[in-house]
C-alpha cells in the first residue's frame, strides 16, 4: 500500500471513532477534489487537462474498496464524467444534482436528484449502510452542500500549478466556515493532501 493510500486509511479509521465508526455511525459527507495551489478545480476552459501531469494515482480520492458508498456530482461534472469511453462509478451509486429531470439516458446506478442538497444529504445518511458519501464536485455543488452545514470532512489535493483563472474550488459563500486540520501530508510530484473536518460553531 503506497504512503497516500496508507494515509487516507489512517484518516478514515484512525480519526475519532476509529475503525468502528464505519460500522455504528452514519456515513461521513466528505469532499474530496484536486485543486491548482491558486485554488482552481478547473482551467479557463472548465479543462482538467492540467491534472495530467500528475500521476492519477497521487490524486485519486478513493478507491471504492476502501469505503466511499456513494458519489454526488452537480451536472456539469457529471457531463464530463459521463464523456468518458467508460463510466467510472459504477461500483457504487452515483447522485446527480440538478434542477429539472432531463438528463439523458444516465448509466445504470446514476440517480438525479432534483429536490436538493438538504434532501440528497438526508436521503443518503438514511440509506447508505457501507461507506462514506464523496462529494466529487464541482464547484456549484460544493458549495450548496457547504452552504447547508453538510460536510464533514474537506480533503484537498493541492497540485503545484498556478492556473490563474478558471473554475474556483468555491462559487461563493456568505458566511466563513471555520476548519480543523486532521491531516497533511507530502505525496509525490510536490502534492499536498490535506484533511480538515468540519470545526463545531462557537
Ligand atoms: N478538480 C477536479 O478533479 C474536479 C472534480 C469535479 C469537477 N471539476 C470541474 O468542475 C467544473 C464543474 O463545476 P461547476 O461548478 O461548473 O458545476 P457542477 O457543480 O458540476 O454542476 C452545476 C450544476 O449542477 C446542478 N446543481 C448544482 N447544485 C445544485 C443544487 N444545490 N440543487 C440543484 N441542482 C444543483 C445545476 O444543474 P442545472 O441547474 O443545470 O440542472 C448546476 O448548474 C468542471 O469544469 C469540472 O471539470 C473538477
């Protein structure tokens, strides 16, 4: 098992509640995205082309093994994930947020969920028994969920690339949303994987 992958374990089990939390808790909504050091998750032409000079083992979130039991994505990073010649989540369901129910022939498991975050995050809580709920993105739907108070834990893979522009990690929030670090770690071609998990109000 390489250190990132050690690691994420580490993060997952290791944490308050350890390895049983997976078992009696409910399942964690975690956020879990690549991200440019200047805080873009895409270019100024919505590309990930930029992602290619890293080695997509360095900047996978999760293997579904390891515990993820849903993916949630908004419609445009759905879009581009059902582009692909084969589609990547089948090894769980996946959860598209959109405003109306129109989109086209989704994969089987590819849910579209019309009756927002709030609902989505209840719905998941109530009915995924193995594993955690990866927010894969983009930027719109981050923010719905972190405008509700929905995640648990934010996990950032920080590449060392400054793109200047393009689609930011955020699309506005109104109030600051305080974090407390849970892990960093050095991983290879300088990046950065950092945890933070959610800080209680004061
Ligand atoms: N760095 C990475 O690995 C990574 C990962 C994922 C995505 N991305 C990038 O992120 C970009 C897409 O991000 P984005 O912010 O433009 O779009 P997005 O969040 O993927 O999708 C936005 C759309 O999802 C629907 N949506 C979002 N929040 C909703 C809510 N609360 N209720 C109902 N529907 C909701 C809306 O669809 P409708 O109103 O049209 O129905 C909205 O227009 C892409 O360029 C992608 O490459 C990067």
């Amino acid at each position: 098992m390489g250190r990132s992958r050690y690691r994420e374990r580490q993060w997952m089990y290791g944490g308050a509640g350890g390895w049983f939390r997976g078992r009696l808790m409910k399942p964690l909504i975690r956020v879990c995205i690549p991200v440019s050091a200047d805080g873009y998750i895409a270019d100024r032409d919505s590309s990930l082309a930029w992602k290619a000079a890293i080695d997509p083992d360095t900047l996978r979130c999760y293997s579904f093994e390891d515990g993820i039991g849903a993916v949630v994505m908004g419609r445009t990073a759905y879009g581009q994930s059902a582009a692909q010649s084969v589609w990547p989540h089948s090894a769980v369901p996946c959860y598209v947020l959109a405003h109306r129910d129109d989109v086209e022939a989704p994969p089987s498991g590819v849910h579209v969920w019309t009756d927002g975050v709030t609902s989505l995050a209840h719905h998941l809580k109530a009915t995924i028994t193995e594993g955690d709920i990866w927010v894969e993105g983009g930027s719109k739907v981050i923010t719905s969920f972190l405008e509700e108070d929905l995640i648990d834990r934010f996990e950032l893979r920080v590449v060392p690339v400054l793109l200047g522009g393009g689609i930011p990690l955020l699309s506005g929030i109104n109030t600051p949303t305080w974090l407390a670090l849970e892990g960093v770690e050095p991983l290879d071609d300088g990046v950065v994987a950092i945890c933070y998990r959610r800080r209680a109000q004061a």
